[in-house]
C-alpha cells in the first residue's frame, strides 16, 4: 500500500471518529516507517476539529514514529499506548502526557 492510500485510511478514520478532544492545542507529527507505505504526516487540533494533513510540523507538541498497523491499532483501540511503547512498536520525543491522553480518547470511540 502507498503512503497516500494509507495515509488516506487513517484521515479518514480520524474524520470519522468524531472525537472530542480537551481544548488546548496540540500537533503531533506521525512518521510511518513501513518499506512500503513510509512517510510523515501531522494531526492537530484546531480547537474546531482535528486538521489531519501529509506533511512536516516541526512545531509540534511530540513527534511519533511507528508502523502504519501499530498506527491504526492504537487509533482503533485494539493496542493500549502503554503496550505500543514497552514493546518498542511506538516511539515518541515530546509530551508523553498528551500523546496517551489523545489514544485513550481515540481507544473509546
């Protein structure tokens, strides 16, 4: 599968979820590292609504690095934050705090 094909499943998914997330702003920069779909994208939070685009966001309040199967386990609730971490499936640099806050949430829809 290419980047912009899982990509797409996964804004989707985001879109669909109708999440309702805590009002501080947040940025995460999401890199997938399969040989196959590899490539960075960011989710943010508008205060409106989640803004999930394919690019770079250096400002960002932690970045991620994962495969695109851990990515969407943890969207659909079927991996915990807390296993993709001690596994070694899921790395992050920045608030720690923030990114499980987001999975617990995205794990409940």
């Amino acid at each position: 599968m290419t980047f912009e094909k899982k990509f797409s499943s996964i804004k989707a998914k985001l879109e669909a979820a109708d999440i309702t997330l805590p009002e501080s702003h947040f940025a995460f920069e999401i890199t997938m590292t399969d040989d196959d779909c590899a490539g960075t994208f960011y989710v943010a939070n508008r205060g409106n609504g989640l803004e999930v685009e394919p690019y770079d966001y250096h400002d960002n309040t932690a970045s991620l690095t994962a495969t695109a199967n851990t990515i969407t386990r943890l969207l659909d609730g079927r991996t915990s934050y807390e296993n993709a971490i001690s596994t070694g499936k899921l790395t992050v640099v920045g608030n720690e705090n923030a990114v499980k806050a987001i999975c617990g949430i995205c794990a409940k829809k």
